[in-house]
C-alpha cells in the first residue's frame, strides 16, 4: 500500500534537507539523521500529501528537535524544567513523582503570571494557541484581529516563555543569584 | 543581553511560529537565517525548548492534579491535533434532544451542526457516532431503533440475535448482525452503507441483502450496488481522515462541507471525475481546501459564502 511518492520527493531533496539537518545539528552526523528520516517516511501511511517539500522539512526538524530533547534529558537530570520533560510523545510519558509535579506547579504558576502580565488578550490568544491547540488563522478570524496581530501577541509570549525558562534554568542551577540577570522585561 | 541578541531572538521566535504554520512555512528562508549566524540556531531551539517544556508543567500538574480539585484551577489538557479537536470541542455540550410532537412513541431527534461531531451512546451500550450536519432519531425506551434522517453516522452496536438493532433510512431498513458500520445519506437521497464488522441485513423483510464487513452498499433513486472495500477505510471521518476508491469529487465535496460547516459548490464539468486516496482533515477551512485542492488537482476558490470546485484548466496561470 505504499506509494513512494514521499520518498522520491526526499530523494529529489536530499542534498537540501543534508544541509538543513547539519544545520539544525551543529554539523553532527547529517547522513545518519537523513537514513532516520528516510525509515519514517517508509513507515507513514500511504497517501497524498500536499505540501511534501515543506512536510519533509517539518518531519526533520522534529527529528532533530527529539534527539536533542532526548540527549538533553539524559544529560541535565536536575535541570527542574527539562527535567520533567518526558519526550515529545505524550503517551509515552512515564508519571512524574510528587515532587516533580509539585516543582512544575510551582513553576507553571510563575509561568502563567509572567503570561497574564502581558494583558488578556495575549494571554486568551497564547493559550488558545499553546493549550486548545488552535491555528493562528482560526486565532485571526475567532478574535477578529489579523493574522500578523495574532503573531505580535504570540511573540510576546513566547518571549516571556524563553525568558522564563532561562530564568527557572538559572535558578535550579544557581539558587542565589534568583532574579539577577537574563532576563530583562520586553521593551514595551 | 546585547540588543542584536535581542532581535535575534525575537527573530528565533518569528521563525519558530511561522514555521508552525504550515501555509507560511518558508524553509529554504529558514535555512538561509540559520546561515547567516552560527548562534541562530541555538535560539531557535530554546524557544522549541520552551514551547515544549511548558506543556511537559502543564501535563506534568494535571497528572497530579486530585480528582477532588476546586473550580479554580481547571483542568488544561494539551489538545495535539488542532483542527480535529476544535470541530469536536463544539459538541461537547451534550446531547441537543428534543421531543417531537408527531411521532410516537416518543421519538427525539439528535442532531448536529455543520462541522460539530457527536458520540452518542444507547442504553445497551451501542454507540452512534454522528458527522457534521446530520440528524437522527431516537426512540425513548427502545434503544434497538434509530432512523438517519440526514448525514453520516457510525454505528457500533452491541448485538443481540433475539433483538436487532435497526436503522431506517427512508423506506429502507438496515438491521445489524454483530456489527460496525457506517451510513452516509447525502442531500439527494443516495445511501452509502459500509460495513467494517459483523454484517449489515438490508431490509430483512423484503430484499434481504446480506452486506458482509468489507463490503458497502450504495442506493441511488432505486438502484442498489454492491462493491468491496477496505475494512479500515470505514467511519475514518471520526479520525479527520477521508478515504476514497474511485469516489466522484461531488461525493468528496458533500463529506469535506459536511465535517467542515462551510458550503461547498462543485462545478458540473468535475462533479463526476473520480479520485483515489486521502483527504486528511487537520486545521480550518481555509488550510484545508486549497490543500484538497492540490490534492485532487483542482482549482479551490473561496466565495461569498463558501467554496467553489472547478477545473483547474480555467484559471491556468
């Protein structure tokens, strides 16, 4: 039932998604990260696809980004925040302890403060977006704003999200130096 | 933090969700921005990084969250399929009944809106899962009786020899013999019934047509063909995935505006052509119908109120 029309377009692409993967891994095995790929794209469900070239850029970069969690897990234990991580597969998931899940409390609050301090409206449209899974067109249109609007919000959040995470990074490693630096506010 | 590091990674950001999108997603601009700076791609990933881990607190809390919890703090699951979980999302109200006057014994109906799923279940256990824009009916007290009025809806019945459950289509009658299936009416009256489990009996009192799992039925203005078909093709609608054999494009056109909720017109010239394969479901309107589009190499063109199908060669550019 396989029809390789998924993979011929790889094949075309090759030299291509060999440059995004040594990109996107710091040069590390390209080639090997390539035949993973390849074995996926075997693996899927026959059927068209509409936009293959830029699947198969999505499909790698997931890759890279699972390996690298992975590896991170397997290196940093005790960094809280990515200690908790638990592979990009949620059913795979094992039950974090009580601890855990009391530090992720913690620190989800802080995360959601820093969220609702950018206003309402960003906070409704990164959690519809982050929580409710929804796309930023269907934001665009349920919000009535335009689309690079919904961005603009987007971007705030997430950059409060990437400081945050530095911030709670910074902390479990050094505890002392809670709140000194790395995270300067949104100039806004 | 330098300002240059500052866009930079306010640029990481910007590539991060466009990239999340799969209409904007422009990866060789992608490629050329991790390029330019070594360190591009290192923020690039922290913000993948924060992404991600905020969902592993958000799911890590709601694992432990007690049953017992109070209202404040509600329950946030991370939803993985977007547009999927959102046209589910909107049924989750419950059961939209309501009695009807005219027929007895007390029959009510339950139907959906264009684009809302439902999962109903009987009190025997079978459940009945209704597509966008559909109705059926319902009788209070006798969960082996169902009519389809309108719509698709998936059957999975609990069955019982000495008790059949039956579903009337019009003047038809379809009883179950230990079975999943699926029926589909479309606007212009033509039955699909498709069996996946079990068997279906087509109207036990007079034509008695045994319909086999991994076969389907079609009924069009008193015409009745029987055809094969793959077992795990059946109900796929619930999955947000469509899957054809030969299916005319009209018949693709009703299914897509039927889990959609948005109207689509089909021009003459293509309603007939045919296509083999899949129509997968995932996002809004708007992503999903130029993709059809390319998919079944047709041109999609948004209206008024809706969606136009027509051939491609028309608007060759």
């Amino acid at each position: 039932m396989t029809d390789g029309g998924l993979e011929a377009i790889l094949m075309l692409n090759r030299s291509a998604l060999l440059r995004f993967l040594s990109l996107r891994s710091g040069g590390a095995d390209p080639e090997d990260l390539l035949q993973e790929l390849w074995l996926k794209v075997q693996s899927l469900e026959a059927g068209p696809i509409a936009e293959p070239r830029a699947y198969l850029f999505k499909m790698a970069d997931n890759l890279v980004h699972d390996r690298r969690r992975a590896d991170l897990r397997r290196n940093s234990r005790d960094d809280a925040w990515s200690g908790l991580g638990r592979g990009a597969s949620p059913t795979a998931s094992t039950q974090p302890t009580p601890e855990e899940a009391l530090i992720a409390r913690q620190q989800l609050r802080l995360v959601d403060e820093a969220i609702d301090a950018l206003g309402e409206r960003t906070a409704l449209i990164f959690r519809s977006y982050r929580l409710e899974g929804m796309g930023q067109r269907e934001i665009a249109d349920k919000v009535g704003i335009s689309l690079s609007a919904v961005e603009k919000h987007l971007q705030k959040a997430y950059r409060a999200l990437t400081d945050m995470k530095d911030r709670l990074h910074a902390d479990s490693l050094n505890p002392r130096r809670r709140g000194t630096e790395g995270h300067e506010d949104v100039a806004e | 933090m330098s300002p240059s590091d500052d866009q930079m990674r306010e640029a990481a950001i910007a590539w991060y969700l466009r990239l999340r999108e799969p209409a904007d997603a422009d990866w060789d601009g992608f490629m050329a921005w991790l390029e330019a700076d070594p360190r591009h791609d290192a923020l690039y990933q922290e913000v993948a990084d924060a992404h991600d881990g905020y969902g592993d607190l958000v799911e890590a809390v709601d694992a432990h969250r007690p049953s017992n919890d109070n209202v404040q703090t509600n329950p946030r699951r991370l939803k993985f399929f977007a547009g999927i979980v959102t046209a589910a999302a909107a049924s989750v109200a419950g059961i939209v009944g309501y009695p009807m006057l005219t027929a007895s014994p007390a029959t009510y109906a339950v139907e959906t809106q264009p684009g809302q799923h439902q999962t109903v279940r009987l009190d025997d256990g079978t459940r009945i899962e209704l597509n966008g824009d559909t109705k059926i009916m319902l009788r209070k007290g006798d969960a082996r009786f169902t009519s389809l009025d309108r719509g698709e809806a998936t059957f999975t019945v609990v069955h019982d020899a000495s008790d059949p459950f039956e579903v009337h289509v019009g003047a038809d009658v379809y009883q179950d013999a230990g079975t999943v299936f699926d029926i589909t009416r479309d606007n212009n009256g033509a039955v699909e019934t498709a069996v996946s489990h079990g068997a279906v009996l087509y109207n036990p009192g007079s034509d008695a047509v045994r319909i086999e799992a991994g076969r389907v039925l079609r009924t069009d203005r008193g015409r009745a063909t029987l055809a094969s078909i793959d077992t795990a093709t059946v109900g796929t609608w619930r999955d947000g995935r469509l899957i054809y054999k030969q299916a005319p494009i009209a018949r693709i056109a009703s299914d897509v505006s039927r889990n959609l909720g948005v109207p689509i017109r089909v021009s003459p010239d293509i309603a007939a052509q045919t296509f083999s394969g899949v129509v997968i479901l995932g996002g809004d309107d708007s992503t999903i119908l130029p993709r059809i589009g390319a998919i079944l190499d047709i041109s999609v063109a948004r209206e008024a109120d809706g969606w136009h199908m027509s051939s491609r060669a028309r608007d060759s550019r």
